[in-house]
C-alpha cells in the first residue's frame, strides 16, 4: 500500500491510507490479544426445568443430539436458525438464553 503520493513534485501524505491501516492495525490488536469472545447459553438449565431430555429438545429443534450435549457444555456455537429455533421452543428472547463472555 501507498501511503505517500507526489503531486507537483511534492511528496504529500495520503492520510486516508494511513487512517485505514492504523485504524485496521489496532481493531487486529485489540481483536485478538485482548477480545476473546465466547457465546455461553443456559440450554441445559432451561432444559432440565421443563423436564425434557436432550434428544427430546434435539427432535423439536431438528438437530442431532451430539449437537444438544455439545452446544450444552460450550463446545458448539450455534447457527442463528438454531438459535432462533431454541429460543421459540422455550419462548424467551434469544438474549436470555445465549450471551457473549469474554472468559471460558
């Protein structure tokens, strides 16, 4: 990338070339050293208060069971549709039931 261009013999800066990268330097910074971003859910706990099983919630919402036990214990991050689809069954927003954390 550019950052200088010459114009009537003379050397200016093009200063949205440098905005951009320093701009795009710092998001990757933060992005990455600080940021860890981690989606928790409460599906297990909802689960059991309705008293249903893992493949009974896995039948309603049309995924396999190995999704249900894995998105439990944080080891899957749900699609959006399934997201969405697990919040109409147990008729909350999707915002009570899946939250970001920054710590695992």
């Amino acid at each position: 990338m550019k950052y200088r261009k010459e114009k009537n013999n003379a050397c200016e800066w093009d200063w949205n070339k440098v905005k951009y990268t320093l701009l795009y330097s710092y998001f990757l910074y933060n992005r990455f050293t600080y940021m860890c971003q981690y989606i928790v859910n409460k599906v297990s706990t909802l689960r059991i208060e309705k008293n249903i099983t893992q493949e009974e919630l896995a039948l309603v919402v049309l995924v396999s069971r190995q999704t249900i036990i894995a998105l439990e214990k944080g080891n899957y991050t749900p699609s959006i549709l399934l997201a969405l689809n697990i919040a109409l069954f147990f008729k909350l927003p999707v915002e009570k039931i899946f939250s970001i954390s920054y710590e695992k």
